[in-house]
C-alpha cells in the first residue's frame, strides 16, 4: 500500500470539497414561510419566490475530478477516496444547477429516487412508505393514544442537549446554538449541534434528536476526524446520506425514541418526494401534510425541504428526504447480517467515521491491521453486542409470522382452544 499517495490524496479531497455545502447552500429565506403561510390564511396562496445563488464550485469539481482520476479503484482506500471525490463532484455539479432538470439529475445520482426498486428487497421505498402510512392510519385520532406534548422552547431543549453532549463527548467540545434560518428541529456537525430557535420541543424530541443527531451524526463525524492515516473519513460525503440517516432512524427506533407521527413524517415525505417528481408544485404539497395532519407551520417546512434548490412549480427536486427509509431497511438487514454471520465488528466500523456499509466491509482488513483506528465514541445500544443480537434475532423471527388472518378475536378462541387441549391430558 502506498501510503504517501493515499495521505496526498485524501489531504487534496479534504481541500477541494471544503466549498460543497450542500444544505447550506440550498437554505431558504426566513422569511419564506412566513410569506407564504400569510397569503394562504388571506385564501390566496401564492408560490414561494425563491431565488438561490448559485456557487462557484467549478475549480472544486476539477480537482475533485483529478483526486477520483488518481485513484487505483482496485485498492479499497482509494476506491473509497475516489467514490468519496465523485460524490462531492456529483453535489457541485447539483448546486450549480440549482432551480434546472440538471439540478434532479444529480440529486437522483446522489440519493437516489424513492421509486427505485432495490435489487436485494424487491419494493421501493415509496412502497414502504405506503405500507407504514396504511398500518398506522388506524391509529391517528385514537382517543386511547394522547397527543404529544410540545412545551419545551428551544432555549430549554438546548440547555438540556448541551449537558448531555458534553458528558457524551468527554474528549472533545461540541457546542449547541440556536439557528432560526434551518427547517429541521435540530441539525448536527462536527464541532457543533445547531437547533432550530422557533421551534417547540416534545419530551420525546429529546431523546430522538439526541440519538439521532448527536450520537450518530456529530458521533461518526467526530470519529473520522481522528483518523490518523484517512481523515476525509471525517466528511460529510453526500455518498454516505443513506446509510447514516438509515444508522440514526435505527437509533430512534432501537432506544424507543421514536412515535407514529415522526414515523409517518417520514414516511409521507418519501411520498412527497415522488408527488414532486411526477410534477406537484409546492402547494400540491403542502396541502398533502396538512392533509396528513400536519400543523401549516411542519407543513410548509416539510414541502420546502423537497424543494430546497428545486422549482417549486414541481418536477425539480431535492431526493434527499427519499433515503430515510431505504437506510433504515437497509441498516436494519445489515446489522442482522453481521449478527448472523459472526461479524459484529462490522457493527463498531461503521461508527469509524462517515461510511457506506459497503466502506465496512471493504475497509475491515485496514481496521484489523490498525491502519485505520476504531471509534472514540459510539451510543451504548451499538456497543452491547449480545443486547444487539437478541434484538435483531428476534427481529428476524417475528418477521416470518403473518398477520393476514389473525384479529383480536383470534386470541379468545386461542385461549379456548389451549384449555381444551390442556383439560384432555390424562
């Protein structure tokens, strides 16, 4: 292995992606939804007009071309480094066709399409979507579930989520401030968590946002970046979207800090995604989560996170809200994999850094022969292996009983069935 062309070319990548910032350059104006909101309230909803500029990312983009170009793809380091520079490449050539056909043609090349049908599943995420939005329907509006309560204000959630990073990240200093320019409730980087200042916060928000930003998104970046021998490690890679969004949606699940509503946010965004594909402008979308239940407020920031950087009269779009649930699916499956097959150390690589599962796999003998180091910080759910494993059996086992035809009344008659079985031995 050559080392000194591996440590010239991930220091190169590092530079030469330091412009592409996707989200921060697909940001819309605060006072965007506000706009809108008003005009609707009066009955005379209007498109947003939303002008972003564009970045010069050109010599970026070249050099990022030349990093990929050097690479020996048959080695795994430099294949990863060369999948890494394409990928930045891909997202500067989407930013700088911002608002055009080019802009979703890249976007699909990064994240993908929520109608795509992944070989190993044989169904599309819009698919899955459907299906989570169906079994959960019958739910919404139960007098049996309480409304979730959001009464914490930004201030005291990020009072509350400091306390907590600082005693999680005992080594390194991550700061939380109040953001009023970003539409999710809270966004997580390396050295900092940013949190949305408008927004209201429920008990369960915190520990949701909390396993899934901090402890998957500021973990795996903190943990690249104190790789000694591949520090793009600890990038943000486009190419690494789906399996971290898949990795913290798995938190939320694994910790039981997630609810129907933010499963069915998730799910109707998939949906949404497609809705904008097939031409549905901004106000299509904005009535579907109103329609779904969403207050007007989530609304128009769920409708405007599809078409960050997109046309907002439909056809122009943002994918990127499509791979919550294909990452989910296919975490989920890789963990049961590496369970099953004596592998759990693929679970703790992908906590190295910012990696695919694929880059697991591949970048396991560089791990082992200590080339590449393994995590500082990992949540507690991923490092107890044998609680994980017990998880993830029964998982797999109770996904081959059907419930097709079995209702409530099922369990009286089994109940009766079992007694007579029972009161007929000698």
């Amino acid at each position: 292995m050559n080392t000194t062309k591996i440590q010239e070319l991930d220091d190169t990548l590092i530079k030469a992606s330091r412009k592409i910032k996707v989200l921060k350059a697909l940001t819309w104006p605060v006072e965007a939804e506000g706009e809108f909101l008003n005009n609707w309230k009066k009955g005379q909803p209007k498109l947003p007009n939303i002008n972003l500029a564009k970045p010069n990312v050109k010599e970026n983009i070249e050099a990022l071309e030349t990093i990929a170009a050097k690479c020996d793809v048959e080695h795994p380091v430099e294949k990863f480094l060369s999948e890494t520079a394409f990928s930045y490449a891909n997202a500067g050539r989407m930013l700088e066709s911002i608002g055009t056909p080019d802009f979703t043609h890249f976007s699909t090349k990064i994240y993908g399409r929520p109608d795509m049908v992944y070989k190993f599943q044989g169904f599309s995420s819009v698919e899955v979507a459907k299906n989570f939005l169906e079994i959960t329907d019958n739910l919404i509006g139960n007098k049996h579930l309480l409304p979730t309560k959001t009464d914490i204000t930004a201030l005291e959630f990020a009072d509350w989520l400091k306390v907590e990073v600082d005693d999680f990240f005992e080594h390194d200093t991550v700061e939380v401030l109040l953001d009023h320019t970003i539409s999710s409730k809270a966004l997580a980087g390396a050295s900092r968590i940013r949190v949305r200042g408008s927004a209201m916060f429920s008990q369960l928000d915190k520990n949701q946002l909390l396993f899934h930003e901090a402890y998957i998104h500021t973990a795996t970046q903190i943990n690249g970046k104190k790789q000694p021998n591949l520090k793009s490690l600890g990038l943000g890679a486009p190419r690494t979207t789906r399996t971290q969004e898949g990795i913290a949606v798995m938190a939320e699940l694994i910790t039981n800090s997630i609810d129907i509503t933010r499963l069915r946010r998730i799910a109707l965004r998939v949906i949404a995604v497609k809705m904008a594909l097939d031409g549905a402008d901004f106000i299509d979308l904005f009535k579907f989560f109103l329609e779904a239940g969403q207050p007007e407020i989530e609304s128009v920031r769920s409708a405007q996170r599809i078409f960050r950087g997109g046309a907002v009269k439909g056809g122009v779009v943002f994918t990127k809200d499509a791979v919550y649930l294909q990452g989910l699916l296919e975490v989920h499956t890789f963990l049961r994999i590496a369970i099953r097959d004596n592998r759990p150390e693929l679970v703790k690589y992908l906590f190295a850094g910012r990696l695919t599962m694929a880059d697991a796999i591949r970048l396991a003998p560089y791990f082992e022969s200590q080339f590449l180091v393994d995590p500082v910080y990992m949540p507690t759910w991923a490092t107890d292996l044998t609680r994980l494993g017990a998880t993830m059996a029964y998982s797999a086992f109770m996904a081959n009983i059907k419930l097709d035809h079995i209702d409530t009344d099922r369990f009286i008659e089994s109940e009766e069935d079992f007694s007579r079985e029972v009161n007929q031995i000698n």
